[in-house]
C-alpha cells in the first residue's frame, strides 16, 4: 500500500499575482479547448463523417508531435511566456478563419485540415511552457496543480454544454469564434505576468538548436521512470485516447442525442474536478505508484459508453473516469515538475508530451478506417481492457512503482 503523508496545513500562500495572471490564461483558454471536440464531433461529423472526425483530430496532432520537441527549445532560450503568447496570436487567426468559414457557408476538408494543422504546431510551441510554468510563478507545484486541473474540469464541464448551446442556437461558427475570443484573453493574460520566468531567456546563449535539442533527450532518456511511463502511454493513447471522441461522439448521439453526449462529457468535468480536490490534499510517498492504482478507474469511460447504459449510468462511468484521471495527471505533472532541473524542465517536457500524444495522432488517424471492419462496440471493449492492461504495467514497473516525491 502506498503510504500518504498527511499535509494539513498549507502555509505558502498560493494565489500570488503572477499565479492568478496565469490561472486565468489557462481557465479562458481550457474553455475553448473544452468546446472544440463537441464541436469537431458534431459539426465536422455532421459534414465528413467518422473519418473526417478522426482526420481533423490527427491532422492538428500529428504537427504537435513532431515540432513539440522545438517548442521545448525555443522556450528554454527565450522565454515560455514569450512563446505561449505567440502561440495564443496563431491560434486566434486559425479559430477564426474556420469561425468565418461555417459562418459562410460549408467548408472545405481542406480548410479544416489546413487550419487544424496549423492550430497543432503553435499548440507544439505553447505546451512546454504550460508545465514549465507552473514552479515558477507558484510556491506549491502540487496544490498549484490540483487547482489548475479543477480549472480543467469545471472547463470540461462547462465546456461541452456551452458547445452545444451554441451549436442548437447558432451553428458550429460561433463555437469556432468563442474558442479565438479564449486565445485572445489567455495571450493577454500571460503578458500581465509580472515576471519573466528565472533563467528562461539567456540560459542557452551560445549554443545551437542542435546541441538543445540533444541536451533535452539526454535529460529525458536519464530518467528510466519517465520513459517507461511514455512507452506504457503509446498503447494508451493508441487503443484509448485516439479513437475515444470519435467513437463516443457517434454512439452517444445516435443512441441518444447530441445533447446526451453533451452531458456525458460534463459528468467528465465533475469526475475531473472531484480528483484535482483529493490531488490536493493527498500527497502519496510514491505518487506515480498512487497514480496509477488511482487510474483504473478510467476503465469505467470506454466501458460505460460499450456497455450502452441509460444516460445517468453513462454519466456516472464518466465521472468515475473523471476522478481517476485528474488524480494521475496531478501525481505525474507534480512529479515531472519537481524532479526535473529548471533549466532543462521545458524540453523534457516536450520529450514526453511528444511521446505521449504520438499514440493519440496514431488512433485518430486509424479509428475511421479500423470502424469500418470492427464494430465500433468491439473496439470500445477492447480500450477498456488496454487500460486496466496499462495500469498494470505501471505498477510492475519498478523505477515507477519506486519513485518517491521530491
């Protein structure tokens, strides 16, 4: 059993100014992100089907693997701030050109896929800073991270019913605009952070993209508990993540309804909520060992939407999941945060995001075709037996299993 060191009292003062500055980038910004795969689901499945679903979804991916690694780099030479704000600029032109689009009329494949790929590559140069941030500009890593991840899920809550609000009363195009109107607020937020993040700019004067690049994978290879979690994650994300909304979206709503899918995504929220407030109290010994026994709860998601359960059992599957996966997400982001040096923190970050999201690009790009010969059913099951498969291979990796808080 894994021992918890009970922290009652917390003495440091959380919400600081640049800590507020920042919490208010990532909830406007969340919000946004949180609407997107109701209004991919359902309006780009409304046009293009499953596999345009799944092509939208793996093409804004697939650029994010690949240049994550350079957005790791760029924000350890000049700033994570600087970066996040460009990102939030780029972001803001490709929401609202796809906005104007659906406002206009129907678009074109080529569009979204033109507009979801760039989307992905200034999300590559904004995600590294994201956990990079956090040490920086709060006194707590941990608490910080609970909240952002409550942040999180009351934005998957809210998220996902605002989305469908607007869907039924406006169409697909304000969707699209609300989500540029986050970016615009994020950037402006994380430009009123007072600081600049110690040791971002200047930390890598000298030396070459190449050689970054290089000290960054050094870094991350070092640490056999960071890799063995982003291996055991490329099945994950593969067999689960990737072809999860695609599947969801269509049997939910068929079954039941879009606003049925709606509302199953925010009982997500809640779930998610409910376990960033017992990440903050809860501060295992071994936190990724707690993790990951907390993570096969997540089983209850893939396998209360196969199992076709009335509404209120659905949702209550996906509050369980909910709970278990922000319990994780705080225990590793914690982890990777406090036992990585600062002046590399950014591009090991991007090693693992890129590795992690590497098997959601490959299920996306996959589920439309796959669908098509396997009951979409049948593969559901078959992503709840790959998570309970990875938790398992979590606990029976003994650098995980060992590794002991900061």
């Amino acid at each position: 059993m894994t021992a918890v060191l009970a922290e009652p009292v917390l003495t440091k003062p959380l919400w600081n100014r640049d800590f507020t500055y920042y919490f208010g980038a990532r909830v406007v910004s969340l919000l946004g992100d949180a609407m997107m795969p109701v209004a991919a689901a359902l309006a780009v499945g409304a046009i293009y089907g499953v596999s345009g679903v799944g092509y939208v979804l793996a093409v804004w991916t697939a650029p994010f693997v690949l240049f994550v690694v350079f957005g790791g780099v760029f924000s350890d030479r000049i700033g994570a701030r600087t970066m996040m704000v460009g990102a939030d600029v780029v972001r803001v032109a490709t929401q609202g050109v796809v906005a104007i689009a659906f406002f206009a009329g129907t678009p074109p494949l080529w569009l979204l896929l033109a507009t979801s790929a760039l989307a992905g590559l200034a999300a590559a140069m904004f995600q590294p800073g994201v956990n990079g941030m956090v040490p920086l500009v709060a006194t707590d890593p941990q608490r910080a991270n609970g909240t952002l991840k409550i942040a999180d899920a009351a934005t998957q809550l809210g998220g996902p019913v605002l989305a469908g609000l607007l869907m039924t009363l406006t169409g697909p195009g304000a969707v699209y605009a609300v989500d540029a109107a986050t970016f615009v607020l994020s950037g402006a937020c994380l430009a009123l952070i007072g600081r600049t993040p110690s040791g971002a700019a200047g930390r890598t004067i000298g030396s070459t993209v190449l050689h970054d690049l290089r000290r960054g994978w050094t870094e991350f290879r070092s640490r056999s508990w960071m890799w063995s979690v982003i291996v055991v994650w490329l099945f994950f994300g593969v067999f689960v993540f990737g072809p999860y909304i695609p599947l969801s979206s269509r049997l939910i709503g068929d079954r039941l309804g879009d606003a049925a899918y709606g509302w199953t995504m925010a009982g997500l929220g809640c779930g998610t909520v409910l376990g960033g407030l017992i990440a903050i109290r809860l501060r295992p010994a071994r936190p990724l060992a707690a993790g990951a026994a907390g993570l096969i709860g997540f089983a209850c998601i893939p396998l209360s939407v196969a199992l076709q359960p009335p509404l209120p059992l659905l949702i209550a599957g996906h509050l369980l999941g909910g709970v278990s996966w922000a319990f994780w997400s705080v225990m590793w982001s914690t982890s990777v945060q406090t036992l990585v040096a600062p002046e590399v923190l950014n591009r090991v970050t991007a090693y693992e995001v890129a590795g992690s999201v590497s098997g959601v690009a490959v299920g996306q790009a996959l589920v439309g075709p796959v669908s098509t010969v396997v009951p979409p059913l049948d593969l559901l099951y078959l992503s709840t037996a790959v998570t309970v498969c990875v938790c398992a291979a979590l606990l029976l990796i003994h650098p995980v299993r060992r590794l002991h808080r900061a």
